[in-house]
C-alpha cells in the first residue's frame, strides 16, 4: 500500500511540475525581418502590440534594416544559411519567387483558408504559387496607371482620358505646343520614361499581347521578341521620335522629371503609382484639375505588378505561430485600417467595398487596374532574363539598336539561360 501511495505521489509530483511548466512557459517568439519605412513601421509596430495583447503567448520580434536592398538580401541569405534564420520575411516578388525555388519558403497550404486566397487579386500570387501550392501572401500592393490633367484634356475638347492607344495618340498630339514659336516643345502630351528600367514598359508590352516566356516541348524558351513584343517597343519609339508627345530624353528619366512639369501644366499625362497620389493632394494651385484612370488599352488592357510579400521561412520551429500572426494582419478591417492610415492600396478586394475607398475615384480606378495587372518574371532566372530584356528595350529607345534586332539579340541570351 504504501509502495502504491509512493507511486501516485511521485506520479501527481510530476504532474504539478509539468503543469507549472506549461503555465510558466516563455511565449513563443516569432522573428520577423522587414524594410517598412518610418510610418509603416510605426503602424506595424501598434498592430503587433494589438496581436501580442490578444495572443499572450506568441512575441513578436521585429528586425527592421533599411540598408540598401543588396545588402538586405545579402543578410537575409546568411542568416537561412545559418542558424539564426528569421520566422518571417518581407521580400520583393522576385526574390519570393527565387526563395521558393530554393526552398528556403514554407508551403503555406495548411494554414491559409480559401477565402483569404479568392479575396486576394490573383496577380498577387504569382510569385508565391509553385506547383500548385502557396508559399508567401502578399503585403504591399501597387501597380502603375495613367495620371492626367482633367483641365489640359479639357482645353484640347476632352472631357474623359483615353480607353487606347489610338486615342492615347491623338489626345496628346492635340495637347503637344510650341507655345513661343521657338521650335522647342514647351507643354508635353504624355510623359513614359526609361528611368527605372523596364517596370514602365511592360503594361504597354502585355497590352500589345506579348509575352516574356512560352513552353516549346516542355521547355520554356523567350517569346519577347514576337511580333506584338516588338509592336509594343515599336510604339514607344513612334511616341518619341514619330508622335513627337514625349520628351526625347525619355530613355533616362523617371517620374521625378515629369512630375513638375504635371503640376505646372507642362505634361498632361504620366504614369505613376499609388505612392505618387500623396504628393500631388500635397501640390497647391491643381486640386480638382486631376485625375487618375486605366491605362490606354492595345489589343488587351494590362499593367504590371509592384509590391512586397511575407514569406514564412521553412527552417522555422513555429511555422503554425507566424502565420498566425500574419492572419491576424491579414484580416479585412485591420488591411482596411492599415491602408487608410498609410495612404495605400487595400491588399483584399474585399476592402474597397468600404465606403472610404468605395467613394474615391482615385482608389476604385487602381481597383480596376488591379484586376488586368501581371506580375513579372517568377522563375528563378527571372532577374538575369529581365535584365536582359530591359537592356534590348533601352538600346532600342536610345536608336543603338533596332526593336527586332534588339529584341532577337536579347532572347539568344535569355535562351542560354534558360537552357544551361
């Protein structure tokens, strides 16, 4: 009897330490590494606060670096490589897309429910889908559409912004002055630079029906140099030298260049983004004489892709923990929350149902938008094709090169690797 006392004794003893283990348990600590800027980490910073209050027993730990992207990739990398590999990441779509392919991502199925995934613009996915399976959500959204001066369009005897490239044409060779007789263009139709490379000029490129990438026998090869892709080259240069619309030293500039000559009724149409709406409320003397719309469709209407994506990294211990934190950030009313106070675009459809966004022009346009904009390149050679497509793209607009010639030059390229 007294053996049997002993042995539930020890037995409850045992159970009461367990138990006091448990309730004493340190919470689980996620960490997670970003680049949000000053009032999105700030925001970041108060919806963690608002999780950890509501789940006392998952810690959130934020690394944020702003270092220059190739040094953000670059420690991310050691650190998968090592062992003190974050939970979460934030990175561009290109490096998701790299990052699942060599399986440094979780396979996120388990966890993510349909109706996030349906409410969510497909071309979001993109990066993070392979082989059928989802592998990051996305966090920031943004795709570029065409800002015009309603009160330019106006004057020329137009009261809506072109649906395509026809009346792109004629809307801007109506708007394009000498005004002082000096043989210099002094007001601008249309403002399309080559500043940053080639994001500005794949709407143009899609909506002229090309593609970067077909299959032949199972292999994907380069289709940028189809007849659309240099249809859609073709009309850029016609643009600058034939049209004579926009300024000749496209080839280099950004926005930045455009944007004083919008606000001082020197340009009448440029595109930009969603972070450039900010900015021009901000300009004096043109409230009310703009507007934000589609842009101008070729055979097709399409604009690309920019934005950032959560990936959750596959050495995690706590996988089931970090996506429930990125749930939680994911919800419908903290995303709504989350894009009115930074001034961004709702990643969820669902959310410009929300009379804030449901009422402004500016975001129901973008909303539009959304639903024809593509996501660049996911494959892991992505970033060498696109660099290479860009160069051709440029060379071209700088007349180096032919539109076929360049294009041709720069598939024989993307073909090698793509078949090494």
């Amino acid at each position: 009897m007294y053996k049997k006392l002993v042995i539930v004794g020890v037995v409850l003893l045992s159970m009461l330490v367990m138990t006091s283990q448990i309730v004493g348990a340190a919470p689980v600590t996620i960490k997670l590494m970003h680049q949000f800027n000053d009032a999105e980490s700030a925001k970041f910073e108060a919806i963690v606060a608002q999780f950890e209050a509501d789940n006392p027993g998952i810690k959130i730990e934020l690394d944020r670096d702003n270092s220059p992207a190739d040094a953000y990739y670059g420690k991310l990398v050691t650190l998968i490589m090592g062992e003190a590999v974050p939970d979460i990441a934030r990175v561009e779509p290109p490096k998701a897309a790299s990052y699942v392919a060599a399986g440094y991502a979780a396979n996120l199925d388990p966890y993510v429910s349909t109706g996030l995934i349906l409410d969510l613009f497909p071309g979001t996915l993109e990066p993070v889908v392979s082989d059928g399976a989802l592998y990051g959500i996305p966090q920031d959204i943004s795709t570029l559409v065409l800002f015009y001066r309603t009160d330019m369009l106006a004057e020329a005897g137009y009261d809506s912004p072109p649906a395509t490239w026809d009346e792109l044409v004629e809307v801007a060779q109506a708007i394009t002055k000498d005004t002082d007789g000096d043989g210099e263009t002094d007001v601008w139709g249309l403002g399309l630079f080559g500043g940053w490379w080639s994001f500005e000029f794949y709407p143009w490129f899609w909506a002229a029906g090309a593609e970067m990438l077909e299959e032949e026998d199972g292999q994907l090869v380069p289709a940028f140099n189809s007849p659309e892709g240099v249809a859609a080259l073709q009309f850029w240069l016609d643009l600058i030298y034939k049209y004579k619309v926009i300024p000749k030293g496209a080839v280099n500039y950004t926005e930045d260049d455009y944007k004083p000559l919008f606000a001082a009724k020197k340009m009448a149409m440029f595109t930009s983004g969603p972070w450039t709406v900010a900015s021009m409320k901000e300009i004096t003397g043109i409230e009310g004489k703009w507007a934000v719309a589609p842009i101008p469709a070729g055979k097709r209407s399409a604009s690309v892709l920019g934005g950032m994506h959560f990936i959750v990294l596959e050495q995690s211990e706590y996988k089931a923990e970090a996506m429930k934190f990125l749930d939680y950030f994911m919800q419908t009313d903290v995303q709504t929350d989350w894009a009115k106070s930074l001034d961004l675009l709702p990643i969820r459809k669902s959310c410009y149902a929300d009379p804030f966004f449901e009422q402004d022009p500016l975001m129901q346009a973008y909303m539009e938008q959304l639903k024809v904009a593509k996501s660049r390149l996911t494959i892991p050679e992505a970033e060498e094709i696109d660099y290479l497509f860009a160069v051709a793209w440029l060379d071209a607009l700088a007349l180096v090169k032919g539109p076929q010639e360049a294009l041709d030059e720069a598939a024989a390229e993307a073909l090698k690797v793509l078949t090494r």
